[in-house]
C-alpha cells in the first residue's frame, strides 16, 4: 500500500537524529540482542504461517523489529494517508514524549509532510500549554491536514471529532513495579486488546474512519484482553496504610484474598517502608505517626513531610512542595520552546539547586501576581500551568484544614510559619533518598527537566528526591541538594561506628567520620527531636515553644553545614527486599571499583590518591602493591597490569573494613585512617561554633 519495505537497520530509529550513537549501537547488536518485548512474540511469529502474503510482504515481517517503534514506517505510511486518502484528521498514537518529539522532529524535516502549508503537526501530551493543547480541537484550513502525535492518554480522555485516521504502534508506557530492585517503571509494553479496541474508535467518532495498525494480527492475538490490574503494577505503601488504619487484620493475609493477588515481595516491601518511616511498629501495628498519615490524602512520605512542617514550624513551602508533588508538574515544556522553559525554571531555582525550592518561588509569584489581576501573563511569561498551580493552591487549603483537625496546626498561623524563609530548614522535610547512586538501583541519572540536570558540580554531598523511575535507565525526576547534618538528623536510623566519630546509616551502607563531640551531639538531637513528634502526636495540645532550644539546634545544624561529613561506600549491607547485595556499579563486580573505592576513602579521610607498583613476574604474571600512609599491601598474580593494581586495591579495601582474617574485626581501619592523616585541615567556623556550644 505504501511500497515500504523493512529491513533489518531501517526500524533502528527509535530514538531520533540526536541520538545517532545509540542507534548505531542497538545496529551492530541487533542479531544478539533480545529484549523483553521480543521474547513475548518471538515464539509467536516464528509459528505464524505468512504463506498467503507476498514474497515482498514475507520478507518485511521476516525483518520485523518488536522493539522498534517504526518512526520510518510511520512517516510512509502518513504520507499514503495525506497524499491519497479523504480529508481528515490524523492521529498516532506514539509510546510517550520522547518518542512524539522524536517523530515530530523527523516528520518536520520531511518535505513535504513538513510542509505548514500541508499538514499542521501537533503534538498532545500534558506538558503542552492550554493554548496549544486547544489547537488539537480546531478545524485546520481547508486544504491543510491535522496529524496529531498522541499518547495513550487519547485512547479515552479526549474526542477529536474529525479525527477520520488512526495510525496505531500497538504499545503504550504503562507504569509497573520492580519488586526486586523496589522501583517504578514506565517502560513500552504492548496494549491490551480492550486498549486496541478504543485506539480503534477513535477513528471516525462523527464518520466513517480508518484504522492502520503496525503490527501483524498474531502479534495482536497474543495481547491481553484487558490492563493489569493496579494493585499488581504500583508500590502497595498507601494501600497497606488503610488496611491497617481501617483495622482489616494482617496486611499480607487481607491482600491475599484478592482475586489476583500481588507479589508477596511487593507486600514486604510496603510493609517495612511503613516500618522504616515509623507508620508501622516491628509488629505491624499502627503508630500515633500511621494514624496521623493515614487521615492525609497523599502518600506517607509526603504527609510525614507535613507533620514535621507543621512541627518545625515552616508549614507553608511544605505544603506547596507536598501539593506540587501530588499534582502534575506545573513548569510546562513546549516542544519548539524547551531552552526558553528551561531558563524560566533555573531562573526560579536560582543557586539553590532544588526543583522543590523551583516550585515553591513559582507558586509564590503567581500568588503576587493573581492579587494583581495578572496570573495568566504571569504563567504564560513564566511557562507554568495557571491550572495546575490553581489545584496546588486548593490542596494547600486541604492540608491546612486536615492538620488543624489533628491539632498540629497552633492557633496563631503565624507560628506554624515561623521559620518558612528558612530554606536549609526546607530542604530537611524532603523525602530521603540516596543519589546519583542508590541502595536498590546503583548507577543513577537526573531527568532532563530537572534544575540539576545540567550542573556541572551540585556544591552539596547528597541530592534527595521524592519519585524514581526505570524507563530505559533509572530515572530520579525531581531533587534537592541537601547536607549531611539534614540527612543524619531527618534521613534513616543512625548508629555508632567502631570508633568515637563515627556514625553509621543504612547498616553501614553510609558512614560518617566527625569529631566525637559532633557525632555524640548528632545522636542526641535526632534522637530528642524523634521524642518530641512523638510526644506531639500524642497530645496536640503540646506547647512548642517549650522545645525551642532543640529547634534552635535543628535550626544551627542544618543552616552551616554543607559537605562537613565524611562517607565511604562499598559496605555489604542486607537490604530491606530481604536479599544481600554488594553495593556496586551496575555491570562490574566489586574489583572492577575497587581502585575508585580506595581512592574514595583515602580521601574522605583527608589523604591523598594511593600509589602503585607493578611488576612482570617469570610466568608473564603481574603482581602489585598499592601503597598509601606508610602501608603496603600486595595483591594476587594476575594476567595483566589492570587487573593486578584492582586486586591490590581491593586486599587494601579488605583490611581498611575489617575483613582482613589476619587483624581483629573489632578494629575499624577506616576510622584510624583519620587519625593519622598527613594534611592538616583548617578548623571551619561551623565546626567551631559546635565544638564551642556543644562540646
């Protein structure tokens, strides 16, 4: 129909022009790779009988690529469609944003289906501002064809009346849950039937219409009848939450009475989250903290997030950054304007290097702005949706209304806001996590309209953020850069290390390295501060300024530090999945990192970079010595000069964590390290200041 032919290399361009390094590598490993998405019909088209087609049609499905998206195929057969066929409008559905601008981008440097004097190319999606998103309604000129680029958000919540063509990939990114690895996904899958049926009747709702499917009908024949169900795709954190809150019995006994009941691994992984943030006792019994959170219509983390608000009295940006993260974003990303959108949401950020921070000074100015009649410009100028910030501004006044029944809220608003300006006092209510590399995901990387996305250097040691997700890597969307005096006191459990000065999180998958009087001090604060929501969810009514000089501390420890903490990485640690797991590099083993790990902790104790000898044995083996502080450690023969130097480095690693059989485990080396560094480091003006007021 439209004389194209697929080959082997012609689907390879899932990922458009920008991205030509990608394709050239997904080229060279085509015949070896097998992804998910091929594995599901691969035995399918094998066994599938093409006999009645063409030779010419036998041989493109013999070539046929489940993984591609077919961006070539979709631009012939659009062109079939406008040059030949009747008036109407066209709409694709594509798999997501990346993959409509990719499209777009490749259909507007085609020449004639690029053309604006032809066809007008839209684009549909929720990061598209109203005014645009209004075009996809509209009657085009006469002699001028609508191609719309949609998601799957067009199979139902929107009606194109002159919609006359539909041109269907047959996936969508549907959103799943690695229980495994404790991560969101949003990963191209196929459709359900039920999906494919609805794509179908888009074409033509007011008139005949027609429906181009790009898959073959075997291929359709295997697909679901209907979606997964939700409580087998997302984290199940909320939902336990009302079980216990609505006294339904055990969580793992309640779920399994479901008619398709969810992982149990799944189920364990909510369960000690709840436990870890404190809605869940060790026998999985509702907290004052879980009753509280369960009266809040928003995640757990995110109403903790407003109880500590309300309780360090900095309630207002809390519950902006709570409501912004319950809606959609509010910075929109025109396709044909992205670097000017970009600038407008840097230019909020400023140098706080924070998307929540971006948010809070967004929704402020709009504020200023409504009081002079002047929102909409101020949106439109600004590249934010007055929508969105209207519905943060209307759960802004849910939340106020749900902690002043619990009683968190004082009577005197003011007081619930004293410490608003405060923006380090902010960034300790954000939800904690670890990147650019975390416990269940290793390697890590910034979505793209993230303010931290093109820094060079964020100038703090942690960035938090609130919502992780695996698309083809795992993706952090939103982050904040915090301190290690905010992660201590407001991230997980800490305890002592081997020796005074040293703290340890996360079963010493993070470790600290302070002065003694700091990490005695850094024990009893956050220890205090826990006794103190507690004892305020406990009785509402409890005076605040009672517990002043321990806020004041909050206060001190978040505002002057920085990067005063030391970490090392590389611990054993068993994680919350209930399965041990080596922290490292996605990839390698621990040796292939085993030369960056020292090099990490020489430094994070104050030393300089190791140095290496190698030498040729007889039997063309290597052996090396790493040495560093006056200490030698010689490693293993090995095949090559590389691989000598990483096993060095990593016998030094054995002894630096106490693993060494031949010294006591008792002794933690790494924390000596610090007592024996040869630079001598200037004492700064916060550590003094702690030392004089704390000691």
């Amino acid at each position: 129909m439209t004389g194209y032919r697929l080959t082997p290399y012609n689907q390879i361009d899932d990922y458009g022009q920008e991205k030509m390094w990608k394709m050239q590598k997904q080229a060279q490993s085509f015949k070896k790779r097998k992804s998910q998405l091929t594995s599901a019909v691969e035995d399918v088209l094998e066994d599938a009988d093409f006999r009645g087609y063409s030779l010419r049609t036998r041989e493109s499905l013999s070539c046929w690529n489940p993984d591609s998206i077919g961006f070539n195929l979709i631009e012939h057969v659009l062109c079939h469609i406008v040059r030949k066929e009747r008036p109407g409008a066209v709409l694709v559905f594509m798999t997501g944003w990346d993959d409509i601008n990719s499209l777009k981008d490749k259909l507007q440097a085609h020449p004639f289906l690029g053309d604006p004097s032809k066809v007008l190319l839209l684009a549909c999606h929720g990061s598209m501002p109203s005014s645009e998103q209004r075009l996809i309604f509209e009657k085009p000129e006469d002699g001028v064809r609508k191609i719309v680029l949609a998601t799957n958000m067009a199979e139902t919540s929107i009606t194109i009346n002159d919609v006359v063509f539909v041109v269907d990939c047959g996936k969508a990114k549907e959103t799943s849950y690695d229980a495994l690895n404790n991560t969101p996904c949003l990963l191209p899958s196929w459709i359900s039937k039920a999906a494919a049926r609805q794509r179908r009747g888009r074409a033509g709702r007011v008139q005949p219409g027609e429906c181009y499917r790009l898959y073959p009908k075997c291929v359709y024949d295997t697909f679901a009848d209907y979606q997964l169900p939700e409580l087998l795709r997302t984290p199940l954190q909320s939902l336990c939450l009302q079980i216990k809150s609505l006294e339904l019995g055990g969580i793992t006994e309640f779920l399994s009475r479901a008619l398709q009941p969810p992982e149990l691994l799944s189920v364990q992984n909510a369960v000690e989250y709840l436990k870890i943030i404190g809605a869940l006792d060790e026998n999985e019994n509702l907290t004052v903290l879980g009753r509280n959170l369960s009266m809040l219509p928003v995640e757990p983390k995110l109403g903790k997030m407003l109880i500590l608000g309300a309780i360090l009295n900095c309630l207002d940006p809390i519950m902006t950054v709570v409501a912004g993260l319950s809606v959609r974003d509010p910075f929109l990303m025109p396709f044909d304007k992205k670097d000017l959108a970009e600038t407008a949401k840097a230019q909020f950020a400023g140098q706080e290097y924070s998307d929540h921070i971006a948010v809070i000074r967004a929704y402020e100015g709009w504020k200023e702005a409504e009081r002079e009649q002047s929102g909409y410009e101020y949106c439109w100028k600004n590249f934010l949706s007055a929508q969105t910030l209207k519905a943060i501004h209307s759960l802004r006044k849910q939340f106020f209304y749900l902690l002043k029944d619990a009683g968190l809220v004082d009577q005197n608003v003011e007081n619930c806001n004293k410490w608003s300006h405060d923006e380090h006092l902010v960034r300790a209510n954000k939800e904690k996590s670890i990147a650019l590399k975390t416990m269940e995901d290793g390697q890590v990387l910034l979505h793209s309209n993230s303010v931290n996305a093109e820094v060079p250097k964020v100038p703090y040691p942690w960035l938090v953020f609130n919502e992780k997700v695996k698309v083809n890597a795992v993706f952090l969307r939103d982050s904040t850069g915090v301190s290690d005096s905010i992660l201590l006191l407001f991230g997980g459990n800490i305890s002592r290390g081997g020796l005074d000065g040293h703290l340890k999180m996360l079963g010493g998958y993070l470790e600290f390295f302070m002065k003694p009087a700091l990490a005695v001090m850094y024990l009893s604060v956050k220890r205090e501060l826990e006794e103190l929501v507690q004892r305020k969810l406990l009785d509402p009514t409890l005076d605040m300024h009672s517990s002043n000089e321990l806020l004041s501390a909050v206060r001190l420890l978040v505002s002057e530090d920085r990067c005063e903490g030391r970490f090392v990485f590389g611990r054993q640690v068993t994680l919350s999945s209930k399965k041990t797991a080596t922290i490292k590099t996605p990839g390698k083993s621990e040796a292939d990192n085993s030369k960056n790990h020292l090099q990490t902790v020489l430094a994070r104790a104050g030393h300089g970079p190791p140095t290496y000898k190698t030498k040729q044995l007889k039997n063309n083996q290597f052996r090396s010595t790493v040495i560093f502080n006056g200490l030698d450690f010689v490693g293993q023969s090995c095949s090559s000069k590389k691989l000598a130097e990483k096993d060095a480095a990593a016998q030094a690693l054995l002894w630096l964590r106490g693993e060494d059989h031949s010294t006591s485990r008792d002794i933690d080396h790494a924390s000596l390290l610090l007592k024996k560094s040869k630079s001598r480091r200037k004492t700064s003006v916060s550590d003094a200041k702690w030392s004089t007021k704390w000691s």
